[in-house]
C-alpha cells in the first residue's frame, strides 16, 4: 500500500478523541479544546485538562501542517525534501497529576510525507512514550515496560530493545548525568518495511499509552493518598 496521509490523519484524530475521553472518565474533568488554524495551512486541536481529580493539568494534541515547499533550514540536512510539498501531523501529549505518588507521563505520534510529482514520496513515523515517576515504584516500572514489550512483540524480537535504547540514549541529561525518568520507547525515521507495517506499528504505540499509564496512575491515587494520609 502506497503512504496515505489521510488515513493517518483520521487515526491520529480518532487517537486524541480516546485518549482525551479516557483520561476525562478517569479524572471526573473534561477536556478545554482550542481549534487553531495555520496561516501558511493546516492547524490543529490543542486541549487541556486543569484542576481535575487526579489530573493538575493534561495537554492532549493534534496538529496537520502542510505546504508547498519545505523552509530551507529543513532541507539543508535532507536535501532529498528540497522541492517538494510536504504535510507532517501527530498527537501529542503531557500528562502532570496532582499527587507526587502518580508519574509525570509523554507521548506522541507522529507522520511526515514530502511529495513532488514524477518521483517516489518520502515519508516516515515517528513516536514513542517515557514515563518520569517521582516516587520509583519497582510494580510501576515492571508494568510499564512489560506493556512496551508486549506491543512491539508482533513487530520482532528485536523491536522492544532497540526502541527502549533509544529512548533511554534520547533522555539522557548529559549536564546531570542522569536519566530523565525510567524510558519507555523512542523511534523515528521509521519507514521499513513498508507503510502498512510501520502505521501499523505506530497505532500500536499511541493505542498502548492508556494501557500502560493508567493503571499505574490508578493503583497509586489510592496508595499515595493513604501515605499522604498516614
């Protein structure tokens, strides 16, 4: 199958819908949305979550830009992208909650694709998730990670362990020498085998993010407002 960008861009709205609902009927608070358009085309669905049950504040994202032409500050490194139009979309999204107990969560997923005619598009995906606890629980971790696994496992053996590298290499803080968080997954420029494999890829991490965060953020409300109580 040949890249299609709206089909892409029909999943990522879908994604932001789900994720946005399944964090609101967790949280007992609902989502603000911000339509917002691109002058140069495009524009995106910016919505946050504030002052909810569990949640101080959650950004769930979506932007489509698109264009005629890449900036050349774009193609000086990809020069393969001069001349040609070009749409690039994802989700993104920023989870803070209330009690310390509860990580900080991230993810996005994203699509970029460059056109001109006569000549073979060039697209990728990229994305991924990493979790930031502030409290480490070994039970949180194990979860995490095993989620990770478990949904690149029908993409190969090797997929799970190359991705969490990269996320680990990725946030790394060089300045501290530390590790910013406990990783999960990182990967981009993905564009092999072929499209329907790497979407597919892609709908199973953004699928995976409520798999792997929310019970984590579920099991550690009730255990961290007994400590906090205690």
């Amino acid at each position: 199958m040949k890249p299609d960008a709206h089909h892409v861009k029909q999943f990522l709205l879908r994604l932001q819908d789900d994720i946005c609902q399944t964090l609101s009927a967790v949280d007992g608070a609902n989502f603000v949305e911000d339509s917002w358009r691109r002058e140069a085309g495009g524009g995106g669905r910016s919505r946050v979550l504030r002052n909810g049950g569990i949640f101080e504040q959650a950004g769930v994202n979506f932007s489509h830009v698109h264009g005629d032409a890449m900036p050349a500050s774009a193609t000086a490194h990809r020069p393969e992208l001069a001349g040609r139009s070009f749409e690039a979309m994802g989700v993104s999204l920023v989870v803070h909650p209330h009690n310390p107990y509860i990580p900080t969560s991230h993810a996005n997923v994203r699509f970029f694709i460059a056109e001109k005619p006569g000549a073979d598009p060039v697209w990728w995906f990229g994305g991924g998730f990493d979790l930031t606890p502030y409290y480490g629980f070994e039970e949180d971790a194990v979860h995490w990670h095993r989620t990770a696994r478990d949904l690149c496992q029908p993409f190969g053996d090797d997929v799970y362990p190359r991705y969490k590298k990269w996320c680990d290499d990725y946030f790394f803080l060089k300045h501290r020498n530390e590790q910013r968080g406990i990783g999960g997954l990182f990967f981009d420029d993905l564009n092999t085998p072929d499209f329907d494999h790497c979407f597919a890829f892609m709908q199973a991490v953004g699928n995976g993010y409520t798999e792997a965060y929310l019970p984590i953020g579920r099991t550690t409300q009730s255990y961290g407002l007994g400590r906090a109580g205690a």
